[in-house]
C-alpha cells in the first residue's frame, strides 16, 4: 500500500479564475480527506482561491460529495465547483 495518494483537481469558472489554472495533479498522504485537499490547494494558490473555496461544493469522480471528511482514494478526480448565478 502507498504511503501517497495523487488526485487530479480540476477548477470551474470562480475556482479557476482564482487558482489561475484548469487541473493540477495534487500528492497527499495516504488517508486524506476532502478537507486536507481543500487545505492544500488553498495553501498552494493564495488567498484568493482560499476565499472561493467557502464557499465551493465538489464533486468526487462526477459525484456530489457533502462531507469533508471524506477520505480520497489514489487516482480520484476532484471537482472544484464554485456557486453558479443564472437560470
């Protein structure tokens, strides 16, 4: 078993303009959570990005996912969704 997980994090419309790219690949402990990626790339991006992600939900290999919590398996896609405006 490896020590790391990678996850492929990909950044929508706010999220994106706030991290100044579309997808990174992030490494992280084996074990993480949604809520020590989110700590990562905030730290990895700045202040601004960390502001956005207040407020951002996020989707895990195209499923909503609610709790930070939850831990991340190696190879996942993690979706960086910030809220929409329109109709």
């Amino acid at each position: 078993m490896s020590d790391k997980v990678t996850v492929q994090v990909r950044y929508f419309a706010g999220a994106r303009a706030a991290a100044g790219i579309e997808e990174e690949l992030i490494a992280l402990p084996a074990g993480a959570t949604l809520a020590d990626a989110a700590r990562t790339i905030a730290e990895q991006h700045g202040e601004k990005l960390s502001g956005v992600l207040t407020a951002c939900s996020f989707l895990i290999d195209g499923i909503a996912v609610r709790s930070r919590a939850t831990r991340l398996s190696d190879g996942v896609q993690l979706d960086v969704l910030p809220p929409f405006a329109g109709g």
